[in-house]
C-alpha cells in the first residue's frame, strides 16, 4: 500500500520543465542549424570533419552531416555505430528499446533507432548510456542525429526526455 501511495504522491507531483531552448547555433557547414539552452558547449569532434558535438544539463547530441542523398538505410547503420568512446571501449551487447522505425516528413526520409549501452569506463560519471540515431535524408542532404543521455537520467527525469526531444526537434534542414 506504501508503494502505491508514493507512486500515486510522485505521479502528482510537478515535473521539472526541461530548460528552455533560447539559443539557435548554425552547423559548421551553413546547412542546418539547432537550438540548445545556454550554457551548452559546441565543438568539432578533433579528427572528424563529419562530426560536430553539443554538450550541457548533462546530455550530449552529435550531428554528422554530409552533403548529397546518402542511402539513409545504410547512413543510419553508420550513424549507430558512433559511440562515446571506441567500440572497443563498450561492451558488444546492446539492449535496443527500438530498432528502424521508418517516417517521412515533406522530402525528408527518416529512419530512427534507440538502444541502451554500457562503456568501460565511466564517462561523465556513468558507465550506461541511451544512445538515439535518427537519421534523415533528402533534397541533396544527409543528417545524423544522435543523442546520448546517461540511462539513470533518462529513466528518471521526463525534464531531461523533454530537453532531448526539443533539442532534436529544433533542427531545421532547408
């Protein structure tokens, strides 16, 4: 009956509000630009052309973005591959909540994957990781999404779901 109780007390109580999106950043490339709360941090992933990182409320989302109309099946594969850390850093098993759900939004396709991994060693104090491709393709572009948000947090904060979903929702392709 306790547990009922703080169940319905939790369900009652207000959720956090995500922080409010108030800052548009435009990629490197002049393509696409997103937006994030302040005091997130931006920068190229040293190595990688490709591969541009924003970071803040300890989240992190990657954009890897490449010029042309990729085959967005197999971008998406590529795209899913992008890890924290190298692969070999992570364990092999991944738990996938789902897998290539498939859209499209005026000329965009979209294919969209999320999945649970765990590195071996601990980045920003966690070892396990939700980790969401979505991939879109179209009108000369191909766009990689990739959120990545400690699995505690996920599980746990809907503000932090929030900030995701409004992260990638504020991308905009011409």
């Amino acid at each position: 009956m306790r547990a009922l109780a703080a169940l319905l007390l939790a369900a009652a109580l207000p959720a956090d509000a995500p922080p409010q999106l108030t800052l548009r950043h435009t990629h490197p490339s002049g393509v696409f630009s997103f937006m994030t709360p302040p005091g997130w941090t931006l920068r190229a992933v040293e190595g990688r052309t490709d591969l541009y990182e924003a970071a803040g409320d300890g989240q992190i989302v990657r954009f890897v973005y490449t010029t042309g109309d990729v085959g967005y099946d197999s971008l998406h594969v590529t795209c899913m591959l992008e890890r924290l850390l190298p692969e070999q850093d992570a364990s092999p098993h991944l738990r996938y909540e789902y897998d290539f759900l498939s859209a499209v939004a005026g000329d965009y396709r979209i294919l969209d994957s999320a999945f649970e991994i765990t590195y071996d060693a601990p980045i920003a104090g966690q070892h396990e990781w939700r980790q969401r491709n979505v991939t879109l393709v179209g009108k000369g572009h191909s766009l990689c999404v990739i959120l990545h948000a400690p699995l505690k947090t996920w599980r746990k904060s809907k503000a932090a779901r929030a900030l995701q979903e409004a992260v990638l929702r504020s991308v905009t392709l011409p």
